[in-house]
C-alpha cells in the first residue's frame, strides 16, 4: 500500500526521495514524509501529496546525504499530519518508514505506555519503532539486534527502514508480507517499495525476502535472517527503462497504459506463439503443461481485475481443455476450509506479485499439497518465488492504479496456456489451435483498430459524465468484461455500477431500468448473439438507454442501441481482450469530465499488500 524510498551515499538525499515518493504516489497519496540527518534527525510530513510537502519544506535546509521518505495509505488513523510517516522514536534518536499493519500493536502499546512512553499520533508505526527503542534500551544491545528482536514480537506485516541519528552512514531494513528492494549503486545504496523510484540510478537490485533484516553501514550492506544467519542475496539486473515509468506527452498515466496495449500485448505474445510454424511454448511452464493436462481439477486465486481475468480463463480452460475450472476470492479463499488435494493446480494471477491476499492463499494451497502456477507481471516479486512455475506477463509497468494493460496482459498468458494445455490433453482440433494462433497474432492490431474510435467513446462520455448509475451485461465470455468495465467506471468516477451476466437481468435489474439509466451491452457476434439481442430488447422496452459493443458490420444492433462502438471480428475465445477495450476508455473519459483523479483515485492504491 504505502510507498517507500529511502537513501545512504554520496549524493544528496532528499531531491532524490522527493522524486522516488511522486513515482510512489500510485501506492498511497493521503499524506507524505521525509527524514534527513543533518546535524540532528529532522522529520517533515504533511497531509496531501508529495508537492505538498515539497511545499511545506521549501524553505527548509535539507542537505543530507542519507533520508528516508514514505508516501501513505491510510490504515491506522486517518489522514492528517501527526499520523504522516516517519515516526520518531521516544528519545527522537530513530525515526521509521513502514509499509504495512501490526495486528498486535494495540497491546504492545499498552504495555510501553505503562512504562512512560508518549505516542504523537494513532498509528501502528509508530509503536513499532517506539518498540525497538525500547529493545535496544533495556537489551543493551545494538539498534540491528533490536530489530531482530522486535520482528519477533510483531505480529502482522511490514516493510520497514529504520535511521539512527547516532549512525550517519547506516540504514537498517527488514521485511516480512511487504516488498522492499534493494539498489546497488557504488558505495551508495536505495531502498524502495518497488524499482521504479530507483531505476534512474541503478539497475541492480536485492529483492529482500520475509525475515530478513538488510543493514547498510559504511558503505557496505549485510543482510541476515530473523535467527541472525548471515544471507547471501542474490542480486538480479532489472531490465526496466526510465520513459516506461513516465507519462510520455499523454494527460494520464491510464490513458497512457490504455495505448499501450497493442504493445503490451504483442509482448505478451513475442517469442511464444508461432502461428506459421504452429509454435506456443510458454518457457517457464515448459514442465508442467503435461501436468496441468492431466488435471482433474484447476483452482483460480486472485483479487480485483486479476479476478475477472481469472473468470476468462475459466471459460477458456473448460472450453478448450474440458478441465474443471473453480475461480476464487483470493480473500474467501484463505480464511474458509478450502477442499484442496494432492494433484490441484492453483493458478494465482498478480500485476504486482506482492498481493496480500493472493500470497496467503498460494502458502494455504501449498501446504495442502497443491501445484502452484503464477501469473504476474513484477519480475522478482514474492509470488513468482512463492509458486512452483510461472509465466509473466511482460507488461511493463503500470503506474495507473486503475488496471488496464494488466487485465489483457494476464488474459492473453491465461489464454496460451489453455490453448497449449488443450493441445497437450488433445481436446483441441489441430485446425482449430492453428486458427487460435493466427488470430492471437493479430489480436494488437485489433486492438490498435478499437483505439481509433477513442473520439467516439469521447462523444459518448459527454452523454453519461452524470449519470449515477450503470449496468453492464454480457454473456459467456463477456460476461467478465462486463464485470470488468462496471469495476472500472466504480474506480474512477464514483459512478455506481454493476455488471452481470446478461440472462441474470431478469432476476432482479432489471427493477431498475428507466430513461434514466445507460446499459452497456457487450454484443459481439458469438454463440449467444441471439440471446443478447432479445435483452437489448427487453431493455429498450423499458426506455433505458443502450451503449452496444458490437461486432464490425452487424446490421441489427445498431438499429435498436442508443449508442455502438464496433470491434473486429474474431474468435469468440479471444473477444474479452478488445471487447474491454472501449469500456477502458469510456470509464477513462467519464472521470476525466467529472474532474476526478483518473491516476489516484480516492482511498484506493495500487497494490494491496495489507489484508
């Protein structure tokens, strides 16, 4: 959730965490701090964004070749300055960075305030650094083994950067259930929630592993484990660019993203699928494609957009593979008695590998003798290293915490591994794979096609910019892009919305259809064209308002709907990665009017890495 960065070296520390915490803002915006050593420990934070503490400070002296910095999501307390990281301790020798929740604090706190500690604020932080302090005082030992010390006692998960006003040269770094990376510069050293906001200065990183403390002190890093085992940590070249991580001339990050698709998903596709040789291998399942064809039984974990993605591939796995397909709140999933055997494949889908809820789910999955497979796009982050095989989606980065180019990057993985999984059992018509390939390869210039008619999806915005409610239906394969487009216009508009499948209208919605209420159809041409025809119908009779994805050249449709966007014809098994696509940007365009905050939309961050 919150974003971390933080800096030892030789250069000067707090422009370079200023701009690490802007390309952090994605990961909470409520309130933002820095803290720097120059001549005594100095912390500054405000309520708001980063240029708004850039604003408080700017007439501060913040020379320092060592500080941390944190951007927050609110979890314990609300919003304000005093609740702003970094945290002092009691004696204002250590000041903390945390990304995270301490389940126990409340009754640690209890106890340091019986011995006449003071808290300045409502957070859970706070205490934990109040808690090391304290360790080290009554231990007598050094500030590393009180972190070490004090791991043992939290209950909860956290990432952390603890600085010592008595150290000018160390920074002390430990993590367990929150992602922290290491940059390895010359002599110098970074520490971030993710790479983006040190990529610009190295592209060496340590990805820190749970119960590991990292210690950097005169220029060089050691890092143990939680029993005080020195580690060797395996440092790894991130191959990521500075201009992928920056708007690039577009007004948002998800406008950005949103075009990017065509590339994004080609990459997805680049040295995998071969439709002239009739070639899919995807390299990090080459092992367990037999496997997963010899399954009885296929379990989907994930949240949010990674969840309606998952719904795809259920149709795709039992469509093509004929393997039973159950899909899951990663949530749900951990804290019920799942049924899980020896001989389950679990799936877990992540843009960010660092999913809370998905990572406690693949550790329940496993312990019940479960294989594993990932599908994530963060190169190094926990779930690719909790799962036994894998495949990334090769996105590149998403800054917009609205996911766009992460749910077709995952679908088109999704979908490979069906179409190979189907072709290993021998569900699959040797015509049919070939024809399935060939049109994957040009599913980016579909897409590319769909982006034309952005001007359109615009003009259509203008009708809706104030509606308060929406429905969205699909049926079979479209009925998780309905999903999908309801949880995007929800996300960045505050628009009310809701999708279901399209027969289900008449369960209970349908209530709820008058001149005031748009319904967006995903209509393409496929087995169940008919169907949505007669629900177009039925919604029309009713006098709501039709917006009608529809397949290039349909006569029919365009003379019942209000409003139609067409796609490209193609398999009906490869429809949801364009048909999403005009319901990106109408969401995107519906917001942008409304004057909302398309990049950080209000109490949401990117990544959940808190329960």
């Amino acid at each position: 959730m919150c974003g971390i960065v933080a800096y030892v070296g030789h250069r000067d520390a707090a422009p370079l965490i200023l701009k690490g915490l802007k390309r952090l803002e994605y990961r909470g915006y409520d309130s933002a701090g820095i803290a720097l050593l120059n001549g005594a420990l100095n912390v500054y934070k405000k309520k708001g964004k980063v240029k708004d503490l850039e604003e408080a400070i700017a007439h501060e002296t913040l020379q320092s070749t060592i500080g941390i910095g944190h951007t927050r999501w609110a979890t314990h307390g609300e919003p304000n300055d005093r609740n702003a990281h970094p945290h002092y301790s009691a004696s204002k020798n250590l000041a903390i960075i945390h990304n995270g929740i301490i389940e126990n604090y409340s009754s640690i706190k209890k106890n340091l305030i019986k011995k006449g500690h003071e808290f300045h604020s409502d957070t859970d932080s706070e205490v934990f650094v109040h808690f090391i302090e304290d360790i080290q005082i009554n231990a007598g030992c050094t500030l590393e083994e009180a972190v070490r010390l004090a791991m043992k006692e939290v209950v909860g998960a956290y990432a952390i950067v603890v600085m010592d006003a008595t150290n000018p040269t160390q920074l002390i770094a430990a993590r367990k259930g929150s992602p922290l990376v290491i940059g390895v510069g010359e002599k110098e050293f970074f520490f971030a929630s993710d790479a983006t906001p040190i990529i610009e200065y190295t592209h060496e990183m340590i990805y820190l592993n749970d119960y590991e403390i990292a210690v950097v002190r005169d220029g060089e890093l050691t890092v143990k484990n939680i029993d005080n085992a020195l580690q060797s940590p395996y440092i790894q070249t991130v191959e990521l660019e500075l201009e992928a991580i920056e708007k690039g001339g577009y007004e948002h990050f998800m406008l950005k993203e949103i075009f990017e698709q065509p590339r994004s998903v080609a990459d997805c596709l680049r040295g995998r699928v071969n439709a002239d040789n009739g070639h899919l291998v995807l390299g990090g399942l080459r092992e367990y494609t037999d496997k997963l064809a010899k399954a009885k039984r296929i379990v989907i974990v994930a949240c949010g957009t990674s969840w309606h993605a998952g719904l795809v591939a259920e149709y795709l796995f039992e469509e093509l593979a004929r393997i039973n397909v159950e899909v899951e709140y990663a949530s749900e999933f951990r804290y019920r008695n799942p049924i899980i055997k020896e001989g389950d494949f679990v799936i877990a889908i992540s843009q960010s590998g660092e999913t809370a809820d998905t990572l406690a789910a693949i550790e329940l999955a496993k312990s019940k003798g479960a294989t594993i497979i990932g599908v994530c796009n963060v190169v190094g982050s926990s779930i690719p290293r909790a799962t036994h095989a894998g495949a990334y989606t090769h996105a590149g980065p998403e800054i917009g915490v609205a996911s766009t180019k992460a749910f077709t990057a995952q679908v088109i993985v999704l979908t490979q591994m069906a179409i190979a999984v189907a072709r290993k059992k021998g569900s699959l018509h040797e015509d049919t794979f070939r024809r399935l390939l060939f049109e994957l390869e040009r599913i980016p210039h579909k897409i590319e096609t769909v982006l034309q008619s952005d001007g359109k999806i615009k003009e259509i915005a203008e009708k809706f910019k104030d509606a308060r409610n929406f429905i969205y239906l699909g049926r079979g394969y479209n009925f998780p892009v309905a999903l999908e487009g309801a949880l995007k216009l929800k996300e960045i508009s505050y628009i009310h919305a809701e999708g279901y499948p399209a027969a289900e209208m008449k369960h209970g919605p349908i209530a709820l259809i008058d001149a005031e209420m748009p319904v967006v159809f995903i209509a393409t041409k496929d087995s169940s064209y008919d169907k949505v025809v007669s629900n177009i119908q039925e919604v029309k009779a009713r006098k709501g308002q039709v917006i009608a994805i529809v397949t290039e050249g349909d006569k029919l449709i365009p003379t019942m709907a209000d409003y139609v966007v067409e796609i490209p014809a193609m398999h009906e098994a490869l429809i949801p990665l364009v048909s999403v696509i005009p319901l990106q940007l109408l969401s995107y365009h519906i917001a942008v009017m409304r004057g909302c905050n398309v990049d950080q939309p209000r109490n949401l961050a990117k990544s959940v890495t808190v329960e």
